[in-house]
C-alpha cells in the first residue's frame, strides 16, 4: 500500500500552486474543473502555444520561476490505432520527452508530490482479465500502439526510479477508456464512444434508416467517466504515495451491443441498428482490475447512462458542422 503521510498534505492549503499539465484535454480539463470545485485557488495552467512541454530548456525556466508545490502530469499526445500507426517516432519521442522534462525538472525544483497519467494500453496485448497493476510487463503489448504504450511504461518507472533513488513522493495512475466532455469526436480519430454518438446523432439529424456497426457487438468493455477519473487524481494525491501504479477502472462492463443501444437511446435515434459481423471484433475482453483502488476507499460515481446523457448534451452544446 505504501505509507500515505506524505500526501496528506493535498487538501489543506487551498492556496497550493497546482500545475495541471494539459489541462485543455479530456482528462485535464475535468481535474481542472474538480480541482475549483473542492475549492484550490492557485492553479497554474499552460497552453501548448506558452509552455512547450517537449523543450527541456522552457520546462525547466518555467519550474525555476513558478515553483508548484504539486503536480498532475495529463499532458501527451494521443490518438487513436490510425495515428499510431502512422506517426509512430511522434507518439514515442514526444510522450518521452514531455514526461521526462516535466518529471524530472519537478523533482529538481521542490514538487511535493507528482502525479503521473498513463492508459490501460500499457498492458500485454494477451493480459489476465480483469488486469491487475502486476500484469506490466509480462508479454508482448498491442502492436498497433506499442510506441505510446512504451512511453508511457518509461514514465511509470521513471516515476518509481526517483521514488527509490530519491524517496521522492511521484506515483502513477492508468485509467481505463474514458469518455465524457471534450473528448474527441472527429469521425477519423476519435474512440468507440464518441464515434457512436456521433454517427448516431448524424443518421438522427438525417432521418437515416438505420446505423451500421462494425462487429458482432459481443466484445466485452469498460468505460470511466472523466469526472470520475477526475475524483480519483485527487484521492490518490491525498490518499496514496506506492511504488506500484494504481489502476482506475469503473469495475463494470457492457458489450459493444449493450453500449450502442444506450447511445442510440440516449441520442434519441428512431432507426435500426444494424451489425456488420464480417468486420472484426477486436479483443473480446478488456478490463481492469479495480481492486488496489477499491480498497484504498475510492469508488465510481457516474452511472454509464447519466455519463452518456452528460456527454451529448457537450457534444450538441460544441457541435460545429
């Protein structure tokens, strides 16, 4: 469990500087908002245009002047299976830049504590389900994201390496798929979730017959609100200073079948929802095991549902056509 002590400190000064680290993203956006919410008043936030997190030279200047006491690492260039696939020397060189710089110049400049985001693509391609935190590193990994995936477990033991040689307070946290305001609908990129909502919402605004979907709809998926994930940072900066990451799941599944016919419920699509199972599946189960946060005293939250009504009221709110 690791001694907790030294991250009790989290939620008392409210004035504490908190430099949230992509704060304009899915994830660091509802830190953002939970982080006011509880209260803290001195948020350091960044964009991309004033702070270069990949040029060591501006992270460090910017540390040196600002000094945060505490640090939330959601800052990383992502994408999905297509992107991974063709800017492979990208999503590796710039996760690994932007980590080291940011890890390495907070413990040089007197953070607190440092918290790290990964993803549960860290995982071997063929991991025990549910998968637990010691999974990492037992197998081959997915090839078709292995470049991300491998920047991301650098900054896990990179965040365990200044734990053990500097007894520096850095822990890591992977969430599960996560989905809710600000993600990334774009019909190209974006993830299973929001591509339903989205060609839901189109074939609904088109009076379309119907919805074709790839697959059988019989893998097996997890799904986190980030508003949850969000709850979560903030229990771990308070509540848990480990060597071991820490996964964060919903501990809930559905099948690919049972989320689109929420999404085409919520969205309010009258059409019919066809599958196309001569297109692949993917892998039938993906879930985390939720038991080392789960007996820390944290739980989810936000229903799949509500989650779901929740993220299209986003999606028709910022829609651009």
């Amino acid at each position: 469990m690791g001694d907790s002590s030294n991250g009790d400190s989290f939620t008392v000064d409210k004035s504490a500087k908190i430099f949230v680290a992509g704060h304009r993203g899915l994830v660091g956006s509802a830190i953002v908002s939970k982080l006011r919410e509880i209260g803290f008043t001195n948020l350091i936030l960044r964009s991309h245009s004033d702070l270069d997190l990949t040029r060591q030279s501006d992270v460090e200047s910017f540390f040196a002047t600002e000094k945060p006491n505490f640090v939330i690492l959601a800052a990383a260039k992502v994408g999905g299976i297509h992107a991974n696939n063709t800017y492979p020397a990208e999503f590796i060189a710039i996760n690994l830049q932007i980590q080291t710089n940011v890890i390495d110049s907070s413990y040089r400049h007197g953070v607190k504590k440092l918290l790290f985001l990964g993803s549960s693509c860290i995982y071997p391609k063929f991991a025990p389900q549910p998968i637990p935190e010691d999974a990492l590193l037992t197998g081959p990994l997915e090839p078709t994201n292995e470049w991300y995936a491998v920047a991301k477990i650098a900054g896990i033991k990179m965040c365990q390496g200044y734990r053990i040689q500097y007894k520096w307070d850095a822990i890591s946290a992977m969430p599960t798929n996560l989905y809710g305001p600000n993600d990334n609908f774009h019909p190209e990129n974006s993830h299973v979730l929001p591509a339903l909502m989205r060609r839901f919402h189109q074939a609904k605004v088109t009076n379309a017959k119907e919805v074709v979907v790839w697959g059988s709809g019989s893998p097996l998926r997890e799904f986190l609100h980030v508003d949850d994930l969000a709850d979560a940072v903030v229990f771990l900066m308070k509540n848990y200073s480990g060597v071991s990451h820490v996964n964060v799941g919903s501990g809930s599944e559905v099948t690919i079948k049972e989320l689109a016919e929420l999404v085409k419920e919520v969205v309010g699509f009258e059409g019919e929802l066809v599958w196309d199972s001569s297109k692949p599946d993917g892998t039938p189960r993906k879930l985390m095991d939720n038991s080392m946060i789960a007996g820390l005293g944290w739980k989810p939250k936000v229903s799949l549902r509500d989650g779901l009504v929740d993220t299209y009221n986003w999606y028709l709110e910022n829609l651009k056509q």
